[in-house]
C-alpha cells in the first residue's frame, strides 16, 4: 500500500471507530443507566422534578432559575466549543504544510 493511500483507509476506520462507539454509548444508556454520567443525570433530574413539583408554590422560583441556568450555561459552553472549533481550525490550516497524511514526516519524493 503506498503512502497517498494510506487516507483512504484511516479515515473510513476513523469513521467506524466513532459510529462503534456511539452505539456501545447507546446500548449502554437504554441497558444500564446508572453506569454511565448521562443515565446518572437523566436519574438526578427525575428525582429533581418530582422534588419541585411536590410543593410547587414553594420551589416554583426556584425551579425556573436553575432551568434558566442550565440555558444560560449550556449556551455559554456552546458558543466556548465552536469559538475554540474555529480557532484549531484556523490554527491547523495555517500552520501546517499541504501533506496528505497528517503528521507525515516523509520527504517529499517528486
């Protein structure tokens, strides 16, 4: 297999890795929920909400600030992750030479 071929193949299993991956994650949450932070905090929540919808007058306030937290922190990471998405991207493209497999410290033979 020569060199510019080896993307051909790397990517692909890069892809299948992935896609393994999230439906081991998927199996995993519907089968066994307490073992993974996602089953924990969909758990935590539903004992949350049975809490606050016990004395609704009392923990009415309450429950609408934290809902509103949680979508002021979820948009806060949101607009952190695509912001730093696109500075790696730059970064990478600027800064690395035009080689078709990353990291390749092959010289070039043409």
């Amino acid at each position: 297999m020569e060199l510019e071929e080896l993307d051909y193949v790397m990517v692909p299993v890069g892809i299948l890795v992935l896609l393994m991956y999230h439906v081991w994650l998927l199996y995993t949450i519907i089968r066994q929920p307490s073992s993974t932070v996602i089953g924990l905090n969909a758990q935590t929540r539903y004992q949350w909400i049975l809490f606050m919808m016990s004395d609704p007058l009392k923990n009415g306030v309450l429950a609408v600030q934290t809902i509103r937290n949680n979508i002021m922190a979820s948009t806060l990471l949101a607009t952190t992750a695509i912001t730093l998405s696109s500075l790696i991207g730059v970064f990478a493209s600027n800064i690395s030479e035009s080689k078709l497999v990353y990291g390749n410290n092959v010289e070039d033979r043409s």
